[in-house]
C-alpha cells in the first residue's frame, strides 16, 4: 500500500513538473515572476526574523542590566548585614548575589551570542536584497530583450513575402496609394481655388480700371 502510495506521489509530482515546464517555455517572463514572487516572500520572512532577533537582543539587555544592578544592591546588603553582624541576612544577601552575578554572566553570554546572531543575519538580509535587485534588474534587460525579439517577429510578419504577409503587406499598400490619391485631389483643389481666385481678382481690378477710364 505504502508503494502503492508513493507511486501515485510520484506521478503527481512528476506530471505537475511537466505542466510548470511546458508553462515556463510558453511564457517564460511569467515563470520568472513567480520566481522573483517566491524569493520577496523568502526575503520578507528574513525581515521578520530580523525584527524578533532585534527584540531578542534588547530584551537581553534589559535582563542583563537587571541582574547586574540586583547583583551589585546585594553586594552593598551583604557588607551591610556582615558590619551589623546579622549573619543570617548576610548570608542570604551573599546567596542572592552569587545568583545574580551567575545570572549576569550567563546573560552577558547569550547577549554577545545574539548579537553575533543579529550581525550575520543583516549581513545575509542585506545580500539578499541587493541579490533580489540585481535579478528585478535582469528581468527588466530580459524583458526589453523579449520585447524587441517580439517587435521584430511582427515586422518580420508583415515584411516577409509569404501568402498572409502579402495580405498585410498589400493593406499597407492600398492605404498608401489611397493617402497619395486624397492628396493629389487637395493638392488639385487647392490649385484651382487658388487660380479661380486670383483670376477673379483680376477680373474685379479690370472692370475697376475700365469704370474709371470711362468716367
């Protein structure tokens, strides 16, 4: 059954690999986006980690500066106490602080300790986010690249002279031609506005001149 089991795992596993190949050769900026998705993710929880390990740190501090002051306040009590030659409380005060002296240092350990840990996580978060740039960077050249191999595919489609390309191409041609035609048609209407009314202006000074001449 267990065989059984890791079988159907395995087809399904490698069917699923199949079906992500054949995405990724069909549209391979998509799959890269992903990619690029999963590894914002990866980075992201890097950054949570970041933030507990600068809680951690102060927290230590904190707990450290703690049994510090309390390590050195028994210290004073205990002097006290021995001076009063209250010896009970003398030794209690001496037990508290070998507690918080013992306390301290293993605190004053784990702190170093977190704190190494802190330096080597920004160092590796900060790595990943310039390895995180540098690949929006090349998918950006990639992109541009795609999309100039794409341009020109289309031209080339256009410009080729196989049976669909000259179709396109003769379209191109037709609106050409029909641009020359509506041109030539204003270019002859303009011409002839232009004569009709200069012609009519020279009638109009000739009939003028001739009332003039006449008065």
């Amino acid at each position: 059954m267990t065989n059984l089991f890791t079988r159907i795992k395995n087809t399904i596993t490698a069917d699923l690999h199949e079906a992500l190949d054949q995405k990724e050769k069909q549209n391979p900026i998509s799959m890269l986006n992903q990619y690029l998705r999963q590894c914002e993710l990866e980075t992201e929880k890097v950054r949570k980690l970041l933030e507990r390990q600068y809680t951690l740190r102060d927290e230590f501090t904190r707990e450290y500066h703690h049994a510090v002051e309390l390590a050195g306040k028994r210290k004073l009590q205990a002097d006290i106490a021995l001076k009063a030659s209250e010896t009970a409380l003398h030794e209690f005060a001496v037990a508290e602080h070998n507690q918080y002296s013992e306390r301290a240092q293993r605190l004053s350990q784990s702190l170093e300790q977190a704190k190494g840990q802190l330096e080597e996580l920004e160092r590796k978060y900060e790595e990943m986010k310039h390895k995180l740039k540098d690949m929006h960077i090349r998918r950006m050249e990639l992109m541009g690249r795609e999309n100039v191999t794409r341009a020109h595919n289309r031209m080339d489609q256009v410009l080729e002279t196989n049976t669909q390309s000259k179709q396109a191409f003769s379209r191109f041609q037709e609106i050409e031609n029909y641009l020359d035609s509506l041109e030539n048609q204003v270019n002859s209407a303009y011409y002839r506005s232009t004569i009709d009314g200069r012609i009519a202006q020279l009638e109009k000074d000739m009939k003028f001149k001739e009332s003039k001449s006449i008065l």
